[in-house]
C-alpha cells in the first residue's frame, strides 16, 4: 500500500462545447510544457474524449505537489491516480 504522499493524483479540466476536443488537446501541451518548467516529479499528461461536447486534460502530480500546483493552475476537480485503470 502507498503511503498517503506517495500517491499520484490527476488533476482535471473540463471542456465543453463543439471546440471541447480541440481546447483539451491543446490545453495538455501547456500541461506538459509546465511539468518541464516547474520540474514536477511525474511527466504525465493528457486528454480524453468522453462525447462530441465533453473533453478532458489531465495532469498527474505526487501528492506532495498537489497543493501548490493547484494552486497554480486550478483544476476543476481531481482523483488518485491508479496506472493502469
């Protein structure tokens, strides 16, 4: 079992509207643009599609880092991140 600041977490945006894949895709070029500026622990990055009007970036960060980069960059919500699922 991780311990609690071991974890991963993904942080979320949430796009909407007809141009909601286009922004998530390239809103996840800034994300990892971020990763390498601000060192972050973790390179990992990116987008999912769920409909035509719903798209997502995401941004995994260790749990450490989670305060300050949200902070930063405010996501709409976030989860642990689990590899894999």
């Amino acid at each position: 079992m991780e311990k609690a600041l071991d974890r991963k977490i993904k942080m979320i945006w949430d796009f909407r509207g007809p141009r909601a894949a286009n922004t998530a895709e390239h809103y996840q070029k800034h994300l990892a643009e971020f990763v390498i500026i601000e060192e972050l622990k973790f390179d990992i990055t990116g987008f999912e599609h769920f409909s035509d009007t719903h798209s997502i970036a995401y941004l995994v960060v260790a749990e450490f880092e989670m305060e300050e980069v949200r902070e930063i960059l405010k996501p709409q919500r976030g989860e642990v991140y689990l590899e894999g699922y």
